[in-house]
C-alpha cells in the first residue's frame, strides 16, 4: 500500500531515523515549503539546533523528498478550495485530504487536529504506526 506524508510526519521520521518508510510514496510540492519554514522556527525562534545541524537537515530533507512522488494541486484548486471550506481547515491542509482522497490512499499526519477534520472523508495514521 502507498501513502501521503505530510510535513508533520516527514520531520517526525528524519528525527527519529525512520526515512526508509518514506521511500516510494507521496507528498506534496508545498511539503518543501512547509519543511523549511520548520527548519526555520527550529534553528531561528526556538534555538534547538543551530547553523551547521541546519545545514545538514536541508541536506538530508531535499535527499528524502527525491525518494518519493511529488504531487502537485496544479488544475485541481477549486476542489481543495471546497474541502478547505467544507471542513474549514487550510488550503493546505485541504490540499493533503485532496490527494488522499483522489489516490485512495491513507494521509500519514502527526496533526491531531487535520486528523479530526478529515476523519469522516479519509483514512489517517501515525507516523508509529508504521514503524
């Protein structure tokens, strides 16, 4: 069976040394975006890693992300606008669901709260579930 990971889990699996479970299944083009701005809060507001460790996670995160499929919202925004409004979530987070549901696949989330939210449209795990 194939998967989505969101951002949350991604990090989640590189700090606990679990990236083989990444490999060959799916994310999304803005799951870059996400994984930065988590880099960012982490070495800039928080101070829990610092310059070179921020290095070598972009690093390992780019290596990571090229394991596995990336899919795009191209042509399919007024749906996830839709599942966004419907579930009043963030396009983001829509996004996620969208895919999903479009593949038939579970979301792989450490956010409880998107797991609330789509639990009546999709399949949602945990990250340990799967290790």
């Amino acid at each position: 069976m194939s998967y989505i990971f969101d951002s949350s889990t991604i990090f989640k699996a590189i700090k606990e040394n679990a990236v083989e479970v990444l490999a060959s299944n799916s994310t999304l083009d803005l799951t870059r975006y996400e994984l930065g701005n988590i880099l960012w809060k982490e070495h800039t507001l928080h101070k829990r890693i610092n310059r070179e460790e921020t290095g070598k996670l972009v690093k390992l995160i780019k290596n990571v992300l090229n394991l596995m499929e990336t899919l795009t919202i191209n042509c399919h925004e007024e749906e996830t606008l839709s599942i966004a409004d419907n579930l009043k979530i963030t396009f983001y987070d829509a996004s996620y669901i969208y895919h999903a549901k479009n593949k038939k696949t579970p979301l792989i989330t450490e956010d409880n709260e998107l797991t609330e939210k789509a639990k009546p449209h999709i399949k949602t795990l945990k990250l340990h579930s799967l290790t």
